[in-house]
C-alpha cells in the first residue's frame, strides 16, 4: 500500500481537495486501485449539523455517512464509493479512544493525545485503506489521505504528530508528502512571492515532516526563478515544485500535474490506460462550449455557492452531455416574494422568467418557501422544464395542493405546527429531539409504479433504482391518490409503496420531483438521470 498525504498551509481554501483527487487520478491513470480519507479536525461526529455557511454542503454516502464535500470531489473524480469511515474527525476519534477507555483496553494506563490518539489515528488510517471502494473486492493499491485545516493550527496538532510518526509504521518509502501553499503575485509586474510558502514548510518541517512535493497555488503559472527559489528554501527538488495555477475548469488540474512530471515524481506511468485522453478531451470540450443554457438555481444559500457544490457539478456533467454551457442564474428564494425590496424583486422575477428551466435543491428550515413555490408555480403553469430535490419536490407538492386541488392552507408540518392541509408530514420513525444523523439516510431503492414515464426512460432499464437520501419529512400518505388523480403521479415509490419518491407531471414538458439526492452519485461522463432530462429539456424550449 503506498499513501500519499496532502496538507495546507498559509490559508485554507487553497482547493487542497482538488489537488488530492488529481493525485488520485494520476494514480488512477497508472491501472492503481484508488481510496481516499479525509481528516477533518473539528471536535463534530460528522458534518450533518453544521450549518452550509459554516462548511459547505454536506456530502450524503451510500451508507449514509453525512460528511465532508471533498468526499464528493473524490467520488466525482476517482469513480469509487465512500463509507463514513473515509471521513476522519476528531469528535470520532475521541469518541472511540474514550469508548476504549472506558471498557479497560488500555490496562490502567494514564491515556493521553500521544500515544493513544496518535495511535488510534494510525490504526484508523490503515484498517480503512485497506477496504475496497471501486466496486470491486480488490484491496486499493494507493491511498490518498488530505489533512483538513493549515498546517499550524492547534486543532490539526495530533493529527501532524500521527501523520510523522506513520511514515515510520510503513515505511518512508511508502509514503509521500505533499504540501499545497499559496504563492500570491503582488503588483503591477506580477512579483510572484515565495514567503508565506517558505513560513509554511518551515513550520511543517519543524513537526517533523519534510514535503516531498510542493503544489503551489497561484493566478499565474510559476516561473523558473520561482520555482528554483522554493526548491532552495524549502528542501525540495525543482523539479517536485509544482504550480497549480488558475485553469478554465478543475478537469485540466490532473492534466497540469502530468505535464509537469508529477508521475515520474511518484513513480508510476500515466499512460498505462486512456483515462488521461479522456480527461483532456473533457477538459476541452468544457472549454469549446459556446451555446448556452441558463437554469435558475432557487435557493436559500446562493451567497456561498459550496452550499450546492454537488447540484452544480451534476448540472456540469448534464450540460456537457448536450453540448451545452451551463449558465447558473441564482435566486435568492425571498426576493420572489411580495414585500420584498422592489429592485430585487424584479431582478429576480427576471431571471426566473428568462430561464430555459428551474431547480429547487434541498434545503431546511422555513426561510424562501413562499418564494420557492412561487418558482414551482410557474415552471408549471408556463411550461417551462423544472427538477426539484428533496425540498424542492416537496413544495412543489405543496404548490399542486393549493393551486391545483384547492387546497389553499396546504403547507409543510416544518413550516406550520397545525396547517389546514398538512401536504408534507413528519416521518413517524424519525427522532425529534436528536438532529444528528437521526434522518432518513444513504442508498435506499426506489420502485418504478408505471411504465412510460420520462423519468424511467433517462434511468433505463430495470425495476429499481438505488439513489442516496436525507430527509426528515415527505408527501402525506392520505394525499398521494387525491393528487395523482389531478396529473402529478408518483411514478416512483420506496419498498412499502406508501412513500412517495419520484413525481412527474403528466402533459408538462419536463416537471419531475426528487425525494432523493441524485446530485450525490452524478459522475464527469455519467451524468445523474433526472439532471440529463432537465437539461435536455432546457436546451430544447
């Protein structure tokens, strides 16, 4: 087993993730077998109760593991599947420690950060690279491991401690280092600076770990003086010093690496299969798309677009699929609604008009709703092709109700205690004061009930499909016949046939609802089903 360990330092943000997976590529290239772990040093069992503005979206795994988005790059680019053990946190880490404590494994012994955390974080790290992820039985051949964080935070200490003393568990040799660092360029000339890198890796060597590679990241390319000067300062060959600098889109980050030799680096040869050429025909293709298709994204966390990280990279994959380039025209879901401020207003109702198709994505909580039917209202009543997620088939539910089926005090048991219509309803089995990781999760199947749908086609063949959920609440059983009698049939339900999963609107050209998050499993290549059909049906109205 070889590891290759990727740490950050000056900033965070650096897209530490995206330089791990292409390694993972690169290795992927070679005909190795692939995995990936992430560290995340926060005291948090798993991320499923941070806030989107806090960290981003949180990534849903096929057992249900609420987790990290740089999951989802490793996903998106390795083509594996993840378990919630892929994802490192200190609140797991501790928990377990304490938990061996507490039966007496340690024998008495006073139990401390070094060696017993250290330990047990090396112990972790080996037991699950050791676990299939491709699908197949095989064991991986190579793991990547990306430490969460900048180097020289005290939360990430243990974790540096652990990672230097792995090296000699198994072996230096069966190790890399790579450390990504930012390389600013300041002024008019474009000075490209080498300090704060310098300050970086003389921390990292101060912990006892020397950086094998150097991935700096940078707007422009890095020069020879800049290059040679790192290499001098920093303990590494020029040749391991390598630039990542700003790229049309992320599928050229792995073609980059190889160009400047980063697999002769690591020892392996890149053109032992074609996934590299199909890489850079990806990449161009990404790059020489010219017609466009703007889909409005209705939302509640448009101000930081790594809420919806995996919905935007399935519609990528989607739009690549039609020769399409994706437009996102973000809605702020309030601004839809009456009393809102007037210019924002009309800015938004303009983009939502002047969209070829509309997405609801998943969400909580009560802010935009009103906005968020509104949008569902109009893709339907005017034709144009709408997807909505979790949240988003839900109060399209909603907005049949009240408009359709004259239900006009229809709403949600999430927004009301004691609506007229309660359209969309608690789930019985879930817990109500525990938040964390009590949702209904991971791959579940879903049963196709008709035959002709639009949906059903774009899956193909087969009497079930296994998508990845996380929801608390869903489409009130006593409604579904009333509803379905008026045009919106549940053409996809869970194992019971009494939890709806899939909705299409008869007579629409493209009107489907998810319960589900298909965004999860979408891959560069294999576009996710139901986001191929809505930008099919985008670039066609």
């Amino acid at each position: 087993m070889k590891y290759v360990v990727v740490s950050g330092g000056v900033l965070s943000g650096l897209g530490k993730g995206v330089t791990a997976s292409s390694i993972g590529v690169l290795l992927k290239s070679a005909g190795l077998r692939v995995t990936s772990i992430k560290i995340d040093p926060y005291l948090n069992s798993d991320a499923g109760t941070m806030s989107p503005f806090e960290h981003g979206e949180v990534f849903v795994l096929d057992d249900g593991g609420e987790v990290d988005l740089d999951l989802g790059n490793y996903e998106r680019f390795l083509d594996i599947n993840l378990s919630k053990d892929n994802n490192l946190t200190t609140g797991k880490i501790y928990a377990k420690v304490i938990e061996a404590e507490r039966r007496g494994d340690y024998l008495g012994k006073t139990v401390q950060v070094i060696p017993h955390i250290t330990d047990a974080v090396q112990d972790w790290i080996e037991e699950v690279a050791a676990r299939p992820a491709d699908g197949t039985d095989e064991i991986p051949d190579a793991c990547i491991i990306e430490l969460g964080g900048t180097v020289g935070d005290i939360e990430s200490a243990p974790y540096v401690e652990a990672l230097r003393q792995f090296q000699f568990r198994v072996g230096r040799e069966n190790v890399t280092f790579v450390h990504v660092s930012l390389v600013p360029v300041l002024g008019p000339v474009g000075e490209q600076k080498t300090k704060p890198t310098q300050h970086t890796v003389k921390e990292l060597r101060g912990l006892g770990i020397t950086p094998d590679i150097l991935v700096c990241r940078s707007s422009q390319p890095l020069n020879d003086e800049t290059r040679n000067k790192l290499a001098a300062f920093c303990h590494v060959k020029p040749e391991a010093v390598m630039s990542t600098h700003d790229v049309p889109n992320i599928y050229h980050v792995p073609l980059m690496l190889q160009e400047q030799g980063l697999c002769e680096i690591l020892g392996v040869n890149c053109t032992a299969t074609n996934l590299l050429k199909d890489w850079a025909e990806m990449a161009h293709h990404l790059d020489t798309l010219t017609e466009e298709v703007h889909i409005a994204m209705v939302g509640k966390y448009t101000d930081l677009s790594d809420a919806y990280l995996s919905v935007i990279k399935s519609l990528q994959h989607a739009a690549m699929a039609v020769d399409r380039k994706l437009i996102i025209d973000w809605i702020e879901a309030s601004h839809l609604e009456e009393g809102w401020e007037a210019d924002e207003h009309q800015a938004a109702w303009t983009l939502l008009r002047d969209a070829d198709g509309v997405l609801v994505p998943g969400g909580f909580g009560d802010r935009g709703i009103e906005g968020k039917i509104l949008a569902a209202h109009h893709a339907r009543t005017s034709n144009v092709p709408y997807l909505g997620i979790c949240l988003g088939l839900q109060i399209a539910t909603i907005e049949f109700c009240r408009n359709v089926l004259g239900m006009k005090g229809a709403n949600s048991t999430e927004f009301e205690d004691n609506p007229e219509h309660a359209a969309i309803v608690f789930m019985p089995e879930i817990s109500k004061t525990h938040l964390g990781g009590t949702m209904r999760l991971g791959s579940r199947p879903t049963l196709w009930q008709a035959d002709g749908s639009k949906i059903r086609s774009l899956y193909g063949p087969g009497e079930a499909v296994d998508e990845r959920h996380r929801h608390r609440y869903e489409v009130n059983p006593d409604l579904i016949k009333r509803i379905e009698e008026a045009g919106l049939v549940f053409v996809g339900k869970d194992e019971s046939g009494q939890r709806c999963e899939i909705f299409e609107l008869e007579g629409h050209p493209y009107y489907v609802g998810v319960q589900f998050h298909p965004e999860f499993k979408s891959r560069p290549g294999k576009p996710s089903p139901p986001f191929l059909g809505l930008l099919q049906a985008a670039s066609q109205s």
